[in-house]
C-alpha cells in the first residue's frame, strides 16, 4: 500500500510540475506576443490604452466621452466582451472604428487575441487604440496586452471599498476614473477614503471624476492622454 501510495504522490507532483512549466510557457508566449504588439504600435506611433473596470462601470461611455476632446477619426477601439456587439455599435455611433471580441466565458483578452485584431484593424491614421477589457475586477490585472497604460473605470455606485478589495487592478493603473460622479450622495461614496486606499498602493496614478451628466468632466482624462502620447511618441 506504500509503494502505491508513494507513485500516487509521484503522478501528482509530475501533473502539477508540468502544469506549473505549461503555465510559464503560455505567460512568456503572451508577454513576448505584447511586446512585438508594442513595438509596432509605438513605431507606428498609435497609444495604446488597456481599459479595465468591472461590468456597468462605465468603459464603453469613458471612451465615448473622449470624443469632444479626441477626434474619433483618430480613435480606434478594441472591444472585449464575453458575448454580443451592443458596445461595437454605441462605438460605431460615434464614428469610431470598433472591433468585436468575444471570448465566450473568457474573463479577460490576451496579447494573442489584440495582436490578430491588431492586424485586421486598418490603423493607418490611426492616434489612439482603446483596448476595452472584458468586464472584471480580477482576471485583467497584470496581464500585457501590448499597451502603453492601463486606465482603469471604477464607479461610485459599486462602493467605497474596491480599492481595498481589488487592489491588484488599482496597483497597475496610471489613470483611475471614478465615473458615475454625480451619484457619489446617493449611493454613500465615501471619497476621500477611497483615493486614501488607491494611494496605499498606488501614488502616481492619475485620478480624475467623470459623469456622463457632464461632458466637460472628460476634458482631464483626454488632456491626460494626449500629454502622455505626445510625450511618449512625439
């Protein structure tokens, strides 16, 4: 009973081996599939933002906001949804040229699946590429798409502790929006606590409030990414 119990505890630690070695092998793929994706983008000079924030947090009207202050001929959108095209079409809408993913269970893009939309978009002209994540608060963090920030959309209805809770997701970002502004009252969103927690792990990312109620609070998340395209690009 020993001897088989002992080539069980074998089996399983060689199973678990090779899972751990088949895990680095696709994280290192992905990473080097994000870092050709960069190269191309930054030598065709296109920014490239990775979009997170939970489901209802308000990407999709984040992007839509941009577009007083960023033209959308310059705009381009990748769109990471589990199923559908409703936010591809809001997107189209506004004149901005929109591709669809659709991961089908999937939490999260990875560099393989930008990369190909990558090279079906027609980027020529192109200033801006907005990689909108699909809907999570976990599974986005820490994984390289090919961007050259991550932005982050976290709203006041989802509540004060989010930034304690997912930390992970707020530790990466250069830009945090806290959207849906204008109901900070009515929902009991305690502010100050909130921007404390994101500065216990986060104290260069820029944080701006935005409200779909008021167009004009768009105007510091484009002038934040106009600078640092021109900064990074020229």
């Amino acid at each position: 009973m020993s001897d088989v119990r002992d080539m069980r505890m074998q089996d399983k630690k060689q199973k678990e081996k090779e899972i751990i070695r088949l895990q680095e092998s696709v994280n290192r793929e992905n990473d080097e599939t994000a870092e050709k994706t960069n190269r191309f983008l930054t030598g065709e000079k296109i920014f490239c933002i990775n979009l997170m924030g939970s489901p209802g947090s308000g990407k999709t009207a984040f992007i839509e906001g941009l577009t007083p202050y960023i033209k959308p001929s310059e705009m381009a959108v990748i769109q990471g949804d589990l199923e559908s095209d409703i936010d591809k079409k809001r997107l189209q809408k506004k004149k901005i040229l929109a591709y669809q993913i659709n991961t089908h269970g999937g939490c999260h893009l990875n560099a393989f699946m930008v990369a190909d939309a990558v090279r079906k978009l027609k980027l020529r002209g192109k200033k801006y590429l907005v990689i909108e994540n699909v809907g999570n608060l976990v599974c986005p963090a820490g994984i390289p798409l090919g961007q050259h920030i991550n932005a982050l959309v976290s709203s006041t209805a989802e509540g004060t502790d989010k930034p304690r809770k997912y930390d992970i997701m707020f530790m990466d970002a250069d830009l945090i929006a806290i959207s849906k502004y204008d109901l900070r009252a009515a929902v009991g969103f305690r502010e100050r606590q909130y921007v404390k927690d994101i500065r216990r792990v986060n104290k260069k990312a820029q944080i701006i409030k935005t409200s779909i109620k008021d167009r004009k609070t768009f105007a510091s998340a484009a002038k934040y990414i106009i600078s640092t395209r021109n900064a990074l690009l020229g």
